[in-house]
C-alpha cells in the first residue's frame, strides 16, 4: 500500500476509537432502528440454512451497462440454482435497500449496500473505514457486518479492473474488498475475470497475495488463466484455480419496453443491406491524454470517423451508434456525447445512413438490440460479449490484453485492432476486413458458442459449490 495511505491508517485509528464512542452513544441507536425497520422486509424472512453471500465489483449504479451485465448475470445465475440465497450486492449508493430480484419466475432477496472508494474515511461506508473497523472487531460497521456473515464474498472487478494500468488509487478500490474478505476470513471467490497486466512490483505482490489466499479464483479466457498461473506460481491448484468464461455470456437480451429508434425499426425490417454497431468509447474519444497514456500510435477520433464513412460508403452499411457507458456531458467516460459528436462530424452527407441509440436501455434490452445487428465493432468489452454471446460477429479495438482471449476463445482472434502497435489507418484497414469477412466470422462464432455455454453452465455449478462454514459474527442475517 502507497506509504501515504499506511500513514493514514495510522493517525486516524485514533479517530476511529472516538468515532466507537459516538456510534455507541448515538448512530448505534439509529442503527438499531433501521434494522429493526429492516427485519420487516420479506426478503429478511428467508430461512437462515440458505446461503448468505456477498457481490463486490459489480455494481448496478453506474452507468456502465459492462459492469451492470455482469452484475445481473452474477444475480441470474445465483437466483437459477440457489434461489433461496440472501445476497449483499455493495454498490455506490447509500445505506441498505432491500429489493427483490426477478429472475424469470425466480425471486432473489438481494440487499444493496454503500461501498464507497471514498477517502472520507469517517463514513461508515468507506472502504477504508470498512477495512480498518475490521481490524478492531467490526466496530458497528454494518457493510463489514455483511461481509463476516456471509458464506463467501464474491468479487469480479468490473470484469477486467483487477490491474495497475488504470493507475493506483483504481488498483486499491478493486483490491480492498478482496482483502476485506480476507482478512475476515470469509472464502473469497474471484469470479470469472482479467488478471493484470501489472507493471508495478508492489501491485504485483498484493496481488499474488490475493489470488493465493482466495478460496477460488477463475479466470474468463486462457489469455487470463495464464496471467493467474503466473501470479500463483507454485501455489497454484487446478481445483481452485482454473479457466473459464464471461458470466456475461449468460446474460438474457430483453426486448426493450421504450420505442427503439423509427428508423433504426425500418433497417431491421429492411435487411437487403448490413445493419452494423460501432460503440464508441467516451474514454478513449474526450481524450488525447488518455490515449497518450495507453501509448496509443493511432488518434482515435480519426479511427472512428474513417471507418465509419467507410463502412457506410464502401460497404453499403447502415449504421447504429451504440453508447455503454452512459455516463453525462462533460464527464469524461460518456459514451452518448462521444457518439453525439462523431455523428455531427460525418456530416449531413451520411443522415440516412447513421443513426444514434439514444433511448438509455439496460443492460439487457441493450444485449436484445445488439443481438439485432450483422456486425459491430467497440472498445467496450462487455458491448463485444454482447454481440458475440449472440452469435454476432464482432471486431474490437483492444488497448489491453483482455480483449484477445474472449475473442480468441469465440474464433474472433484476428478481428482484434491493438491501438499500440498500429496507426489509424492501419487498424482501419484491419477492422474493415472484419467487417468484409463477418459471414466467415459468424460461421466460426457459431461452432464455438455451444461450449461456450456448456462452460457456462459446468462453472456456474463450480462457483456456488459453497464451503461449509461458521460465520464471525450472525448480526446481520
């Protein structure tokens, strides 16, 4: 951990001997009342011998359908075999809510909880508050409550966070639940995910510890398990340790509730010619930085707008605009504006041919519109999966490993433009011969797609195969 932080830790254990005192005196009675309010909640009526666990890392509450789909394919997949389970999702909302979720006909209680990756350390949902309450017995702290209860944490880190190149103060949100879990000795369960790259020797060392002391740790593509292999080293355990897929592959396409574009309805009736998807990723087109920091040797913007005039006047292609981050304007990740502002620089010559989602649609009801197309290229992994999961040929533009392995594995492999080793016009060229072969790509796809969902299915019965344990504390049921 940065010596800052460690300094931290120490000057303010004192604060948080005084902050007991207060609890004790005042938020413990509050305390007290609301989950007295809570126990009311149907959902706090199931019966004690169903498993209780906890999700990090996938939270529903911020506008990335990537990480949302991973959130309700986790949820799917528990409400599929362990319908009875008590699920503490941690989100970056406030306090506890308790919802029900509905998984088909099956029902999940499922409580959401604040995390948050604050450095107001004096709020009880801080993850650093969190951490070091645990270090003193849980301190009243309600989240840490939840953890020690639980019969597992599972954390998937957004997927693909679990890595410094987002910088350190990233690697630490992703990385202090799982050492809450662990500390706690609650069996963490890294669900199918990204390992590194890791480019910083501590980073690295905290997370070999990690991955060494989770209770089970999957990787989503061979590209990743390797990673983890190497970070295990000689602990690593083939019953523990192993490969398998996305969990958002599992994910169900729902027909959206709201009107889709009139004329995006026209194209799918009309399909004499492609209709394609190119996702544009805010983050990479706000920002030459950005760029710069990835060492990226293309510009972007310039990538977007060449093979979007070229798709649409070579191939013939009508073209959908599809945000996954719905972050807003001025924020630096927003997908909508990146796709506003690509749109209004192509030009009123290519109206007819170019239009823009701009309706917000869940994760699902995305998945069903994507499901929809003949093709798309992105920079949003889990807008590819999407496609992909439906047996659409994708192509992606891949500023870290984690894109090559899900796409090797669905025989996409060499549709995959790396942005540090090809110029703008280069991976033009690349991703436009995707295109041109996406009948061949589709063919692949589709052999590759029953294992895929045979894997599925074998981990999914692999990762709720729960151990058998005390917990610490039963406060929180």
């Amino acid at each position: 951990m940065p010596p800052s932080l460690e300094a931290g830790y120490r000057t303010w254990v004192g604060l948080l001997i005084i902050y007991k005192v207060l609890w004790i005196l005042g938020a413990g009675e509050h305390s007290n009342r609301q989950m007295s309010k809570n126990t009311l909640h149907p959902c706090l009526l199931v019966p004690a011998q169903h498993p209780r666990l906890c999700l990090f890392g996938a939270s529903p509450t911020t506008g990335n359908l990537g990480v949302c789909a991973l959130h309700d394919s986790v949820l799917g997949m528990i409400a599929s075999r362990e319908p009875g389970a008590q699920v503490t999702v941690f989100d970056f909302g406030r306090g506890e809510r308790m919802t029900e979720w509905m998984a088909g006909n099956a029902a999940l209680c499922v409580c959401h909880v604040g995390a948050h990756p604050s450095r107001r350390f004096w709020r009880r949902d801080s993850l650093l508050n969190m951490r070091v309450s645990g270090w003193f017995g849980g301190l009243g702290n309600t989240g840490l409550e939840r953890v020690r209860s639980a019969d597992a944490v599972l954390d998937i880190s957004g997927g693909d966070s679990f890595t410094d190149i987002y910088g350190a103060r990233r690697f630490w949100d992703v990385s202090i639940p799982k050492l809450i879990a662990i500390e706690q000795e609650t069996p963490l369960i890294l669900l199918p995910q990204t390992y590194g790259p890791f480019h910083s020797n501590r980073f690295r060392s905290v997370a070999e510890r990690i991955v060494r002391r989770a209770h089970l740790a999957w990787a989503r593509d061979e590209r990743s398990f390797a990673a983890l292999q190497d970070l295990l080293g000689p602990e690593f355990d083939p019953e523990r340790h192993r490969a398998g897929v996305d969990v958002a592959f599992g994910l169900e396409g729902r027909k959206p509730k709201t009107p889709l574009p009139e004329i995006l309805k026209g194209w799918q009736e009309d399909r004499r010619q492609p209709v394609v998807g190119v996702n544009v990723s805010g983050l990479l087109y706000h920002s030459a930085d950005r760029q710069s920091g990835l060492n990226f040797k293309l510009d972007y913007r310039e990538l977007m707008l060449e093979l979007t005039r070229r798709l649409v006047r070579e191939g013939g292609a009508r073209v959908l605009l599809l945000p996954h981050v719905l972050a807003p304007d001025g924020h630096y990740e927003s997908d909508p504006e990146a796709c506003r502002d690509l749109a209004k620089r192509l030009g009123p010559g290519l109206k007819k041919s170019v239009t823009m989602l701009t309706t917000e649609l869940n994760a699902s009801e995305t998945k069903y519109v994507i499901s929809g197309l003949d093709w798309l290229v992105g920079a949003r992994m889990h807008a590819t999966i999407a496609a992909l999961s439906s047996g659409v040929p994708a192509a992606a533009l891949a500023y870290s490993p984690k894109f090559q392995g899900v796409f090797d594995c669905c025989g996409q492999g060499t549709a995959v433009a790396d942005p540090t080793i090809l110029t703008t016009h280069e991976a033009s060229d690349l991703l436009w011969y995707a295109f041109a072969d996406r009948e061949n790509a589709k063919r692949r796809l589709n052999t590759r797609l029953p294992h895929i969902r045979d894997t599925l299915d074998a981990q999914a019965v692999s990762l709720l195969d729960l151990p058998h344990r005390t917990p610490l504390t039963s406060g929180v049921h």
